[in-house]
C-alpha cells in the first residue's frame, strides 16, 4: 500500500503545477492527504460519492474522482479551484495517483518474491513463473551483496539504497532482518569481479557520505540463473561473518577471498577446542603478552622471514631467535618450521573464531 506522506507529496507537487486544491480521502470519507488551501470538503459527501456508481462527479463546486487499484476503490480524490480546467487536472491527477498505486504494488510484489527467493521458500516451478508475471529476467548473471551498518536497525539503509540505485536500476534492493540490507545486482553488461569490488567500493563510499559509520559489505559469487540466487546470498551471508572474524581490517569482502577462514567457520565449537588442547595443552595463544603476540603476528607477516622482521621489529636478530626458541619452548612449535608455522597459525585462526562464536552466547 502506498503510504500517506507519498501521497501528501504527490499532491503538493501537483498543486505547485496547476494551481489547483487537493484532497484524498479513504472510501469511508477520512482524510488521507490534503493541500493546505481546500476547503468546502465533506467525508461524509465523499463516503456517498464513493456508494455511487459514477466514476466523477461535481458536488458543491468541487470535482470528485474514484481511484481504483485493480477494480478495487481505494481512494476518493478530491479537486478544487477557480479555473474551467479543474475537472482535466483533477482527472490528469487521479491518473498520477492510479499509477503510483500500480507502481508500489508492482515493487512490492517484486520485493516479496526476491525475499522468498533469497530465503530458498520458493518451488523451482514458482520461482520461474512468477519471475515470467513480474518480468524479471531468469537467465542474467547477479551478483548478491549484504550491506551492514553500526546504525543496524536505527538506520535508513534501505531507502538511502533505494535513492543511491535509482528506479530504473535493474538491481534489486530488500531486507530480510532489521540488520542488513541486501542487493541483488544485475550483471547483465558482463560486470567483472574488480567491477564489482568497485560497485561496492562506490556504496561504502555513498553511504559514508550519507553519514552512516562501520559500513560493512560482503558479495557471494556470481549466479548465472535466478534459482542460483539464494545461493550467492548465503555466501555473501558466510563472507560477512568470516569477515569480521579473519578480515576486521577490511570493509569490504568477497565470499571468493575468504581462504581456510571459509572452512575454520564451518567447524563445531568442541572440535575447535579439541585441537587448541591437543597443540597448546592447557594453555591458549590469548595467554601470551603482547610482545610475543606482535612477534607472531610480524613473523607472519613477512612469511617466516627473520632478518625482515626483525628490522620491522626494530630489535637484533638474536632478540628474534630468542624470542622464537622461548616460545617453542613452551609450545613445542618451531615457527621457522614451516609445518609447525602453519600449525600454529591455524590454531590462532580456531582460537579467534572461538572467541567471537562465544560471544554471542552471552
């Protein structure tokens, strides 16, 4: 149902053209929309006009008209003024109301479909045809992305969205909780994976503008049937919480980048803390200082190389070495040892994913 404020706004527009007075009113003669200067309007007149089976009709000086949305009254419009053209713009207006009731309905009939489709709660068989009765295209490529914001439910996303794509953008903006907001982006002009990066580069930046902070995004792969949809959106779904698990630092993510954080994500919780017990004993890596933490991480970040790191470090080389046979000592992991790097560095990825798991649970 198209809302009263677009109403108000409809008419106020249309008064500011023709010069002509405006009101709206439901079939039981309540005021729904009214420009500032009508007057002489009766509900009840308006609940009796809307019994009669006249479409348009002159009471008391001033035009009425029936709305209807597919043979259904929903409204009754009201024109007024001192002009011989008043009963056309009256007409000309209801047209324009007429057609933003089949708009918004059409919107939201599309908006319904692609929710069920994202959510898998349609049939192979409904999904093409309704897609044939809304006119949407089955066989272009879509991509799908979830947009999150520290604002969550507070915020105007959806329709700061809605604005940022356009009416006649091909893509299709919904939600499907009060945390994220999702596009469904058409691909039909063959849009490649740094496109794409760079379409949700342009919304983080739209959005950043528009005053909204922690703007998260995460895209699925790229479908090239509308059945494959859900699927895009459940990986977009897994890239956006293994992104802020593995990738804090990075606002936007791909379900394609997400590595051996992609199968880290997918373990229980029990066998997690299984494999920390069986590599660390009774300690965790979340026991060790600071210093040897930045040491780890430093090591790793210029693959396993001493001097380099070291120098980043700024400390002696023997410092390093030190540091590394004092922490193997204690864990029984040579990080020099390429194997037990790699252990390790697993085992920090399983710790870190534990810990965020077990924040929700509080």
């Amino acid at each position: 149902m198209i809302s009263n404020q677009i109403l108000q706004n409809t008419i106020e527009g249309l008064k500011a053209i023709a010069r002509v007075e405006f009101c709206v009113m439901d079939t039981d003669g309540k005021e729904v929309a009214s420009t500032a200067g009508i007057m002489n309007v009766s509900g009840s007149e308006a609940a009796e006009f809307a019994k009669s089976p006249a479409d348009s009709q002159e009471i008391q000086g001033c035009q009425y008209f029936k709305i209807f949305d597919e043979q259904q009254l929903e409204y009754v419009l009201i024109a007024a003024g001192t002009g011989e053209d008043v009963y056309m713009v009256g007409k000309m207006a209801a047209f324009q109301i007429q057609n933003l009731l089949v708009a918004y309905k059409e919107r939201f009939d599309k908006d319904n479909f692609i929710k069920n489709l994202l959510l898998d709660n349609l049939l192979l068989i409904d999904i093409y045809s309704r897609a044939k009765k809304l006119h949407i295209q089955t066989d272009v490529e879509r991509v799908v992305m979830i947009i999150e914001t520290d604002s969550g439910k507070d915020s105007n996303t959806l329709e700061t969205m809605r604005t940022f794509l356009g009416s006649n953008s091909k893509d299709f903006v919904t939600a499907v909780d009060e945390n994220s907001v999702i596009v469904v982006k058409d691909l039909s002009e063959g849009d490649s994976s740094k496109e794409i990066e760079k379409a949700a580069g342009g919304i983080e930046n739209y959005l950043s503008k528009e005053g909204m902070s922690g703007v998260h995004i995460a895209y699925g792969t790229v479908v090239k049937e509308i059945k494959e949809v859900s699927r895009s959106y459940k990986e977009a779904k897994m890239a956006l919480d293994v992104g802020k698990i593995f990738f804090d630092d990075r606002n936007i993510i791909a379900y394609s980048e997400l590595g051996i954080g992609r199968l880290i994500y997918q373990l229980p919780i029990p066998l997690c803390k299984m494999f920390i017990k069986e590599i660390f004993g009774g300690k965790s890596p979340d026991d060790f200082d600071e210093e040897t933490l930045t040491t780890i991480n430093k090591f790793f970040e210029n693959s396993l190389n001493v001097s380099e790191t070291s120098r980043q470090l700024f400390i002696h080389r023997n410092t390093l070495v030190y540091r590394l046979d004092k922490l193997q000592k204690s864990t029984g992991l040579d990080l020099r040892v390429f194997e037990d790097a790699i252990t390790f560095r697993i085992a920090l990825m399983v710790v870190k994913y534990m810990n965020y798991m077990e924040s929700f649970e509080y």
